[in-house]
C-alpha cells in the first residue's frame, strides 16, 4: 500500500537509474508525484474506426495488431519499426522512427489502443509515431482515449513511466488533508483535495476538469497572497513609521534646479510616495518604472525629505557598479542641499572627507551620514543607523524577499522605516499584484521629454556585412558598442553566435571589465544577458543582438534600454536566422514598440510568467497551473487572504492552513 511518504525508490518498477531521473526533476516521495502536474494535455478521447480516421485530426483506434516488423531506411538512416492494426471495418499502417524496442513490446495478436494524427503521403494514410497503449481487463486507459497528461520530464524518463507512478501513487491523495478553509471550498464550489487530485492527472469529463482546474489555479495565488499579507502584517505589527512631514520649500528648490523637466508620471510617483512618508504606518511600495523613465530622481525627492525631515535613508543595489553609480548621481543631485553621502560596499568605502569603513560605520551609527549607498553588505549585523527613516532597493527582483525584509528591519527602537522598492523591468499590472502584493504601486511609463527614440532595425543576414560597415563608423564617431549574444560557448554542430565565439573573456572579470567600458578603455562590449540593469553607459549608441530569437521581448527592451542615454542618436540591431513566421513576427513586434510595459504583457501573453519572469524573481514560487494574466482571479485571491487574516490574524483557527504556509515557505527561495 503507497501512501504519501513512500519512497519512490520502493516503487517496483523503479530502479536506480529510474530513481535518478525522478530525483532530478524534485521527485523523491508519493506526495511529489501527487503534485507533479501536467503541463498540457493531448486530446485522445475521440476513439474512431479506423475507416473514419481524417488525415491530421488527433484520434484514438481500438484494434488487433496483425503485422509488425522492423527495417532500415537507408535513406534517412532511421530504424522503422512498422506495424498493421486492424478492426472488423478496416485497417491502418503504423509507423514509428527509432523505436527498435517495439518489436519485443508488442506481439501480434495484442489488441491495442493507438492516438496520434494520421498522415497522408505517397504511402497513403499511416499513423505516425502513434502512442500505443495494450487493452487493460479493466477496459480503463492512460495513455490513449481520453484527455491524456503530458508532463515535465527529463531524457530517459518516458511520459508512460510518469503516467504509471502517478497512477500508483493517487490512492495516497486520500490520505491528504483539506488546507482550504471550508468556507473558501464552499464559496467557489471547489472539489474535495483528493478528488481534484485524480481529475487533474486523469480527467474524466470537462466540466468537472474545469472545476479541478480553478481549484488549483486558486491555491497557487492564494498561497502568494496569503504570504505577501502575512509579511505586510507582520511589518506593521513591529511598529509605526517615522513621520516624515513633506518638505515643500527643499522640494521646490530641488525641482526648480534640476536640468531637466519631470514628466507628469514622475510628479504623480513622487507625490504619492511623499503623502506615504507622511503617514504613521509604514510605507511599503514599489516604483516600477520603465527603462530611461527616471526613477532615480523620484527617488532622490523621497530621500531629501527624509533627510531634512531629520532621519536618514539608505539605498541596496544589486551591484558594486550600480552602488557607484547611484553614488555618484545621488552627490550631484544634492549638490548644495545637506545631504551627505557615502558608498560602503564589499571592496568599496566612500564618503566626503575619507574612505575608513570604520569611520563610515561610526559616522552612520551617530547619524552622520545621512545616505549610505551600497550593495548586499548594507544587511550585514554590524551596519547601524542612528535614525533611519527610509529604506530604498534598487532592482529588487535581484534580492531576496528576506534580504530586503533585513533591511527594513534596520530602524532604531520601535519605529519602522519607510520602504521603497525599485526595479526598471515593466511588470504587468496582474503579475505585480501577484508577485508583489506586499506593496503599493507606483508607475512611471513616459520617459522625459527629448530622449531620442532608440532606432531598432531587424537585420537580414545578407545585410550583415553593411550592418558591421554602419557600426565601425559609430565607433571612428567616438561611440561605443554593445554585443549581446545567447550562448556563453559554441554548441557542438550550432551556427549561433557565442560570446566565447566573439571574445575570450575570463570568467569572474564581468564588473572589471563594465568597469572600464564605462571609462571608455575599450570599444565594444561583447556580453551574454548579464550586461546589468541600470548601467549608464552615456557613450555606447549601439546595441547588437545576436540570436535575438533567443530572448523574450521584455528582455530585448532590458538590452535596448542600455543605449540611447545621451543626446547620441542610438540603435538597436537584432540578428536572428530564425524561419519560423510566429518568431518573425514577435520580433517585427518589438521592432515596432517601444512602451516597456506593452511589450512586457505581449511577452507574458506569449510565454507566460515562468519563461517571462521565472528565472529573475526571488521568492517566488514556480507556477504549475495559475494563469498571472487572468486578473479577476487575482484579486478574487488577495481580496480572500484578506479576509482569512482579518477574521483569524495568527491562523489559529486554521492550523492546517498555517502549517501548509510553512510548507510551501521551504519550496520558496528566500534568501
């Protein structure tokens, strides 16, 4: 009897290498297999004669196999294994490519079940590649006449294998708790746990699978919001905020001598983010702005209010290059203003006057420093603040929800510090509510008026010869050059483009070397997508892609964005060599936008938040069934964690579901 902690390695049919496979894709128990849920499913459930089968339309036939035989194609070089089945009104060829191991499988006589589409060729209509399945006592079927599950697997491991420890392993989600609130099952109608279970892997009617499928979409969202509330909650419990009262006069001064106009968008983030300084809770919001919006500034107001209101502010960005940068920006915005600056980051100590770390630690501790700019060291236990009254990240999707939960967690006595997130990757509205419903939001879309439109051109590959031609010439102009490529080595029989192709670059260099593109000791810059976020290179005018086809349009927008930061005229040149018309015309898209958040839902819509986001957030879960862009179901999520908290704030009343939290926190990557 399996129940849910029984090994997989105790499963009969699972043998060493078998158990291998399985633990690579997280596999190790029952109850993982449980949770293992299909990405798509193939649509066998039509079972027809085989006198009724239409050439490309999915089907499933029931019949004797009769003939089976293996052979050699010569000509493509391919074992083909080809069968015929037969039932009492026709029959059909089979064939199947490199899948010698069928002739010991089958015997003729069985009676099969095949699904697949049949094609039409000079050899008439044949089933290619069918999945076969051999008739059960039962009559019941896995793999062929029904929807049939198609799972995340690896090389050596066979969806038929999945399918059959699955199978094995549903007699266990009995044994399963229902988490969900009763009231909550109620509400939305949902089916009991173990029953969702089994209609997910094996549906058995539509109507039923699109109720087992709101279950989980539902679960997954909710357990997001349920946690980004309990974080919200547990940030204000700790105590109230400074109150930062808006400092009109050193605001207004501020505006009036910046060289540049703000945008309406950056008055309207500035303005809400100054009204939350104001108030006795906390703030707790995200700037979200696009590439070359001009976030900075906005928060460069927030920081000069706190500091003339009396406290201090400090800022945690991903990189050395970045710190220093904000450092230095941060020096020329509060030129003339009381604002003193330092820079503390693992090999870096700034400040006016010296470069002691443990002068700079002293003078924060006494409240002597009223910003400090850093990196990640900016968390450790030895950094003090005398009275620190905001906090600001800069590129949080680079930090861990708990690295910036430390950082809050900065302020002296039973006061809060303000919190300020940043990030110039656009998110979409739906997945901001998902993936940082923790926090308030704040926009920023226009950039500042007179940035010149980034020229962004696909180019053919008989134009590559001209498109080298146009960038020697940015280069003999004094401009500098980007080089993204996808690949970080030449793959074995591959035409695409490396990076250890282009240039032999040591590993472990990467901030050196931005470093001294910046100081302008090199030309071109050939990268893979670690070219940071946020840097400012003023001189480089063009970016060049190879295998554009390789990135997703949010970020292409993220590499396009690291030019046109001048007066110079700038250019965005993708290369690609792919054929296929849906990849052309995603590339013609992004060729023809240039809104950050457009392209950013585009993406979203066309890949979806595990390809989009996936790979870049921290503390976020990977998402089996949830839909990000169904926005309704979003909120429909925050608005029920909202009231589970409200009625039963420690979950006290709901200790399966406080114990599921713990669980799902340790498949969450936090740090």
């Amino acid at each position: 009897m399996v129940n849910l902690e029984t090994p997989l390695s105790k499963f009969p049919t699972v043998k060493k290498a078998i158990f291998k496979k399985l633990h690579s894709l997280g596999l190790n128990k029952a109850q993982d297999l449980l949770y293992h849920f299909p990405f798509r499913y193939d649509d066998f459930s039509k079972t027809v004669a085989i006198r009724e089968i239409m050439p490309e339309v999915p089907v499933t036939i029931h019949g004797r196999l009769q003939l089976l035989t293996n052979r050699r194609s010569f000509a493509a070089r391919k074992m083909v294994t080809e069968g015929i089945i037969a039932d009492e009104g026709g029959q059909i060829k089979a064939v199947w490519f490199n899948q010698p191991y069928l002739i010991k499988n089958l015997q003729v006589g069985d009676e099969l079940y095949l699904a697949g589409k049949a094609e039409l060729n000079k050899y008439g209509l044949q089933l290619v590649n069918p999945v076969y399945e051999k008739e059960r006592k039962d009559g019941s079927t896995l793999n062929t006449g029904r929807l049939v599950p198609v799972y995340p697997t690896t090389s050596g491991l066979s969806q038929k294998q999945i399918r059959f420890l699955i199978k094995t392993s549903l007699d266990a989600a009995t044994l399963l708790p229902e988490w969900l609130p009763a009231k909550i099952v109620k509400q939305f109608n949902f089916l009991p746990l173990a029953e969702s279970l089994k209609e997910v892997h094996f549906p058995t009617g539509d109507k039923k699978f699109e109720q087992v499928k709101k279950r989980f979409q539902f679960e997954e969202l909710f357990l997001i919001q349920l946690r980004n509330e309990l974080w919200r909650q547990d940030l204000f419990k700790s105590g109230g905020a400074v109150n930062i009262k808006f400092q009109e006069e050193a605001t207004r001064t501020f505006v009036e001598h910046l060289p540049f106009k703000l945008t309406t968008d950056q008055r309207s983030a500035a303005w809400e983010i100054l009204q939350d300084l104001e108030k006795g809770r906390p703030m707790n919001r995200l700037l979200d702005g696009d590439v070359g919006s001009g976030k900075t500034v906005v928060a460069a107001m927030a920081i000069l209010n706190t500091v003339v209101g009396g406290c201090q502010a400090t800022l945690m960005a991903p990189t050395e290059i970045l710190a220093t940068q904000h450092y230095e920006t941060f020096i020329r915005f509060f030129e003339g203003f009381p604002v003193r600056v330092g820079l503390l980051t693992s090999h870096l100590c700034k400040f006016a006057g010296g470069d002691s770390k443990k002068e700079l630690l002293d003078k924060s501790k006494l409240g002597e420093i009223d910003l400090l700019v850093g990196t990640h060291a900016l968390v450790q236990d030895k950094i003090k603040f005398k009275k620190l009254g905001l906090a600001i990240v800069d590129e949080q999707h680079r930090f861990g929800v708990e690295q910036r939960h430390k950082l809050q967690k900065k302020g002296r006595g039973t006061k809060v510090p303000h919190f300020l997130s940043m990030t110039a990757t656009p998110i979409p509205r739906s997945y901001a509510l998902s993936l940082y419903g923790d926090l308030d939001l704040s926009l920023i879309k226009h950039k500042p008026v007179g940035r010149k439109a980034i020229i962004t051109k696909l180019v053919e590959e008989v134009d590559r010869g001209k498109a080298y031609d146009f960038i020697r010439r940015q280069i003999k102009t004094g401009r500098q050059v980007f080089v993204i490529c996808p690949l970080i080595e030449e793959e074995e029989k591959s035409d695409k483009k490396s990076v250890m192709t282009e240039y032999k670059m040591r590993v472990g260099e990467k901030e050196d070397v931005i470093g001294k593109f910046l100081t302008r000791e090199f030309d071109i810059l050939v990268s893979t997508s670690v070219v940071e976020v946020g840097v400012d290179i003023p001189n480089a005018s063009v970016m060049m892609i190879e295998g554009a086809e390789k990135f997703g349009l949010a970020q292409l927008h993220q590499f396009r964005g690291r030019v046109g930061r001048s007066e110079h005229q700038s250019y965005c040149l993708l290369f690609s060599k792919a054929v296929n018309q849906k990849t052309k015309q995603r590339l013609q898209y992004f060729v023809e936008n240039s809104d950050g958040f457009a392209l950013a839902e585009k993406d979203l819509e066309m890949r979806g938040p595990g390809e989009v986001f996936g790979t870049t957030q921290h503390g976020f879960p990977e998402l089996k069934m949830a839909d990000l862009s169904n926005l309704e179901m979003v909120k429909q999520s925050r608005e029920v964690a909202k009231m589970i908290l409200e009625e039963d704030p420690a979950l006290a009343q709901n200790p399966l579901l406080k114990e599921k939290i713990k669980d799902w926190e340790k498949t969450v990557h936090l740090e």
